[in-house]
C-alpha cells in the first residue's frame, strides 16, 4: 500500500507536514491538496501544537502543478478554474486562518507554485541546496495560487515583475538577499535548525505569539489608527492572560517561566 501524499506528526509542541510524493518532485495531487487543508485544519485544532513546520520529501520541495497533467491538458478552462478555488486556495485561506506561526524549511526546488506554497507561510528556511523560482511562465501560465499577491509583499513590485516575467532561478543565497527566505543554513541541517526555531517560538506565551501574527497582517491592509485601536484591544486582552502574569513574576524572581497558554 502507497504511504499518503502528505505525512503528519506531532514532536512536543510543533506539527511537521512532509510533502510526500518524491518520485513526482512533490508536485500537487488531489490527495496531497485535501490532506494539506485536512491537516493544516486538524494543526489549528490542537491546543498542544504551537508552530507548525512544512517541507518536502527527498530532493525537492514541491514543483507546484504536476507538469504531465499540463502535457495532457487535464486542466482547462473551468475545470482548472474549479480545481484551484475548491482545491488550492483552500490551503491559503486556510494558511490565513491559521493564526499559528508556519515555517517552510525548505529542503530543494521550489518551483512555481511550490514557491508560492513556501512564499505563503510566515517564515522560510532555506537548504543551501535548494533552488527557487516563479515558473509560471515557462509555462506560459499565471501564478494562481497567489504569487503575484504575496513575492511583491516580500522584495518590492519591480523585483517582483523580474522574477514572475523571467522565471529566473535564484539560488538561496540571493533568496536571502530580497528578503525572500529568513535564514539559509547546510542542507544536512535544515530540520534541526528549523526545528530550533520552532520550538524557540513555541516556548514563547501562545496567545501572545498568535496575536502577533495577527497584528502583523492586520496591519498591512489597515490605517494607522485602526491598527491602533486594534493592537489596544489585543494587548488590553493580554495584559489579563495567566502567562502575562507568569512572565513578569518570573522575570523579578529571576527563573524561566511556564506557560500554559491562559
């Protein structure tokens, strides 16, 4: 029996989604499109998981769309069209839901919209083996599931257009440049030290963690005064938590604090 297309598991307080189709460079499948909402959904679920962590099996990240089916014209039209809203843009809405931090470490080629599925979570970490790229038009095809939204949010419009109108590859250390990944780091270590980050961040108080997240991109389509009262209402609600109390008691007693999450 085939192993699923995406692997789940929990260590401690961080979820792990591995892409699990190598021998296909993890391109996109129905069943690895309904998993990764499914699992992505049961991660938000869980009290017990604080970060979560995507990346791919084998030498690849993932190559976005599944290059035989583009051959074979399986996809057109509205079929396509249906394909995307029911399907792939599940997974970003869903990654917007989320207000748990997600890294991608990713471990080789993100092409297309694989770089659209690393690009679309909060924090990247990137193998110095890995190669990126906006594919798209290669292929003589537009990002759809969100690349011309979110690579112009990372390295400016002007950049932005060079990479979607070329299809350039960019290797890790220019990645790391635009602002595109957060840290590059030895290939034989990119689990470990995605995991150290990891579990930093999920040391810190929950709550707090996912209101920041929120903040953040609450306040990349608000006006200053909104986002004012809004961070007002979050650090009011916070200043009531369990863990804020915790935080500033262990700080005077000079110990590591607990957190629970309250």
């Amino acid at each position: 029996m085939s192993e699923d297309h995406i692997l789940y598991a929990v260590e401690g307080n961080c979820a792990l989604l591995t892409l699990n189709r190598p021998e296909a460079k993890n391109a996109f499948s129905p069943e690895m499109i309904r998993l990764w909402r499914q699992y992505l959904e049961e991660a938000g679920r869980d009290d017990g998981v604080r970060v979560v962590l995507i990346t791919g099996k084998g030498d690849t990240f993932c190559s976005g769309g599944d290059i035989r089916d583009m051959a074979e014209g399986k996809l057109r039209s509205w079929d396509m069209k249906n394909y995307l809203w029911e399907g792939v843009h599940r997974i970003v809405l869903t990654l917007e839901d989320l207000d748990k931090p997600v890294i991608a470490a990713i471990n080789g080629a993100a092409m297309g919209a694989g770089l659209d599925m690393a690009l679309m979570c909060d924090l990247r970490i990137c193998s110095d083996r890995a190669k990126l790229a906006e594919s798209y038009i290669l292929m003589g095809v537009v990002p759809g599931d969100g690349g011309a939204y979110f690579l112009p949010r990372l390295v400016g419009i002007a950049k932005a257009l060079e990479l979607l109108l070329t299809g350039d590859i960019i290797s890790p250390d220019e990645a790391l440049q635009l602002g595109i990944v957060n840290r590059v780091v030895p290939h034989d270590r990119l689990l470990e030290e995605s995991f150290v980050l990891a579990e930093k961040i999920a040391s810190r108080p929950p709550l707090a963690v996912r209101m920041m997240k929120r903040a953040v991109y609450q306040a990349q389509t608000s006006t200053l005064r909104a986002h004012l009262d809004y961070i007002s209402s979050q650090l009011s609600l916070l200043s009531d938590t369990e863990d804020h109390l915790e935080a500033a008691k262990a700080f005077l007693e000079k110990r590591k604090p607990i957190f629970r999450g309250k």
